[in-house]
C-alpha cells in the first residue's frame, strides 16, 4: 500500500470515531465529573481513561485525552513515509508540554508543582522523552534552556528567554515555540509543496489550505501580541513566518507600524476585524480573532472529508478535527469543574 493511500484509508477509518454533536451536547449536560467520565467511557476514548481513578479533576481529563491524540497522530507517522508534514505537525504536541515546562521554571514552580500537568506521552511515543526532563531537573529557566541546545527548539527558546528576562511575559515561550514548529512545518511544506498538491481538491483543502491558515494565523497573532507587549519593530519582523499565505507580508508590515492593536487588527481585513468587534481590551480583541481563524480552520479540516479522497491531507485534515475535539472535551471537563450551566459551556467550545 503506498505511503498516500495507507494515511488516507487511515485517517477515514478514524474519522468515524469523530464525536458528533448530539453525543458531545450530552457530555456537557453531565453534572460532575464522575458522570462525564463514565459518558466518556462509551466512546473512542474508553481505553486513554482506563487508568483514570478519582477524584477528578479537568487538568488530569484533559491529559488524559490528549494521550489519545498523540497516539492517533503517532500512529500513521510510521506508514506516512515521504509525507514528512505529518511528522513536523507532531511536534505541537512536544513544544505543548515544552511550553508548560519552560514557563514553570520561569516562574519557580517545582518539580512536583510542574510534573502535575504533563503527561508525555507524545515525547513517550517519539523517544524523546528526556528532552522533558532535561527541562524539569534544570534548577532554573536559564539552565532548562541551556539543555536545549541542539534541538530544533534550541534557537527560539533562547529568543524567548531574552524577551522574558526584558519584558517579564511568560507567553513569549508559547510564541517562539510556535515559530520554531510552524517554521519546520512551512519549510517542509514550501520545499516540496508539489508533493503535497493534487489535481484532487481535498487533499489541496488538506494540506495546502491548513498550512495557509496555521501560518496566516500564527503571523497575525504574532504582530498582535507583541504590540500589546510592546516588542520593537525589528523583533517582530523577525518573528514572521515566510513565505506568506492569504495574509500578505504587505499586510504584516502595515500591522506592525500601527499605532494599536485594535488598528493593526483592522489592517488584517474585515473577517478578523469583525472577530475582535464588541471586545473593549486588547487582550480581548486578539482573542476575537483567534476564535475567528479557529473557526475558519475548523471549517477548512472538515472540507478535506466532503469528497471522500485519499492521502496526506486527509490525515492532517482528521488530527486538526481531533485537536478542537480534544480542546472542546477539555473545555467541558473546566465547566463542569466551575459549575457552570449546560447553555455557558455549550457556548464556549468550537463547534
């Protein structure tokens, strides 16, 4: 079976594990956490809870669903073969914990406070589970970044640690791990994206599409939060993804010369614009727009499915749909723990 059918076969024979509404409305109609993960225990996620006791808590549920998701996409990198896109994307799931780990040494958190939310099953899976660890025995965050070094994330995270000893923001370790992944998946992408392309819309809508929207996405957010941490211009240029997508770099430039968020989220054009209305804050108006590019891309991994084609795209469109699925369960798991009411919870996911 070649490398194109074996991901494609794969990912629709997952694609019917994908929840669906009803089922996931009645999950946030449980009212403890005991009852969610017993409903829980009648889907495709039984066996990641198996090992679950209580009591509850949405922080372990949540690692506990994520261990799924790293086993799904772990699962086609062996059969991918040349599709080396699906194994750059893998990635994510290593710079999550990463990011975790660097800002709890940031902040002094100890081993112990730190090791409660992580689970590592993705480093587990791709061998790499001392790169964690390196990071969790460092006595602090200027020697857990110093271990880095010779890993592909080794350059951003020194960035990182320069912008947070100058500006004491901890998400500048979420922002340089996110470059230093999504950079590895454009460079892949750009390099061979013939590969990638096919006369077959799906798998143009899967991979091409995707990667377009992850980084148009990335840039964006990117530009805004470093205005609204105040980076000189200089540092955010060289924080962008290239080459671009949709987003141009014409636009990027007009975004960072700005004189606010607000207006830099205007110059993204009017989709992103109309994300951030009704939001007084920045903070707020960078969240409106990360739901709107969330909501487009949801839209985008479901398309990959409509025709029924197979290959790579396909398999980055299931484990992007399994990704929001996996934030969405999470999501419930918090609003239970908060007491929230079904209709609040409802409203929160990305459906």
């Amino acid at each position: 079976m070649s490398s194109k059918t074996y991901v494609g076969t794969k990912a629709f024979a997952l694609r019917g594990s994908i929840l669906d509404r009803g089922t996931v409305q009645k999950l946030a109609e449980a009212t403890s956490l005991d009852e969610l993960v017993n409903r829980l225990r009648g889907t495709p996620y039984s066996d990641a809870l198996s090992s679950l006791a209580p009591p509850f808590t949405s922080r372990r549920l949540e690692l506990a669903l994520r261990e799924r998701l790293a086993e799904v996409h772990h699962s086609v990198i062996t059969g991918a073969g040349k599709y080396k896109v699906l194994e750059f994307y893998y990635l994510r799931h290593i710079a999550w914990d990463l990011k975790t780990a660097l800002k709890s040494k940031a902040l002094n958190r100890s081993y112990e406070e730190t090791v409660e939310y992580l689970d590592m099953k993705a480093e587990e899976l791709a061998g790499r589970r001392d790169l964690i660890a390196r990071v969790l025995s460092a006595k602090d965050i200027n020697e857990a970044v110093s271990l880095l070094s010779g890993t592909e994330f080794s350059e951003d995270v020194d960035k990182a640690l320069a912008s947070y000893s100058s500006k004491g923001e901890v998400r500048f370790f979420d922002l340089f791990l996110d470059h230093a992944v999504l950079t590895a998946i454009s460079k892949e992408y750009t390099a061979n994206f013939r590969l990638y392309a096919s006369s077959r819309a799906t798998d143009v809508a899967g991979v091409e599409d995707i990667v377009a929207s992850d980084i148009d996405a990335y840039n964006v957010l990117s530009v805004l939060r470093s205005k609204l941490w105040s980076l000189p211009e200089a540092e955010v240029r060289s924080l962008l993804i290239l080459p671009t997508h949709r987003v141009t770099l014409a636009v990027l430039n007009r975004m960072i010369v700005s004189d606010s968020v607000s207006e830099a989220a205007r110059q993204a054009g009017w989709t992103l614009e109309s994300a951030g209305q009704g939001r007084d804050s920045d903070e707020q108006i960078i969240d409106g727009v990360e739901d709107g590019f969330s909501t487009e891309l949801r839209a985008t991994a479901a398309k990959a499915f409509v025709w029924q084609g197979l290959g790579p795209g396909t398999m980055l469109a299931l484990v992007k749909l399994l990704e929001f699925e996996v934030g969405n369960l999470a999501a419930i798991a918090v609003g239970i723990e908060a007491r929230m009411d079904v209709k609040t919870i409802l409203a929160r996911l990305k459906v």
